[in-house]
C-alpha cells in the first residue's frame, strides 16, 4: 500500500472515499479531481434530500413539525445539490 499524500487525507475526511488519481495509469489532472468532488457533494446532497423527504411528507400530512437540523441540512443540500 502506498503512503498517502495530505490532498488523499483530506479528500477523505471530506467525502469518506479517496480519490481516484489513477485510472489505467494516467494520472488525473487536480482539474479533474476537483470536478470529482463537485460531482460527489451534489450525489451526496441528492441522497440527503431523498433520505430526508418523508419528514415534509410527515409535516404535509400530519402537521408535525421537521427537527430544526434536518431543516438546516437540507437547506444546505439543496444549495450545494443546485450549484
């Protein structure tokens, strides 16, 4: 296993995956591997929002109220999902 370099640590404590830099033994550019994680939060974000519908499903039907963090973070998910 080779050592790996700060930008794979912290590529990893961001998404939880490291990145591929090496694919068919062409390196990708940094380029590429920022468009990667752009790519990654948005999915990421998708994911959330979908995870989390039923509470506005529970707030349409029902009235109860959504937890104020599942508020925030799906504000935040939206964003990041639409930029």
């Amino acid at each position: 296993m080779t050592e790996k370099t700060q930008f794979e640590i912290d590529y990893f404590n961001a998404n939880g995956v490291y990145p591929i830099i090496e694919h068919g033994g062409v390196d990708l550019t940094e380029e590429q591997v920022a468009e990667a994680t752009i790519m990654t939060n948005k999915f990421n974000a998708k994911q959330y929002l979908k995870k989390t519908d039923w509470y506005v499903t529970r707030k349409a039907e029902t009235g109860q109220d959504i937890p104020d963090d599942v508020l925030q973070k799906r504000t935040e998910a939206r964003q990041t999902a639409s930029s």
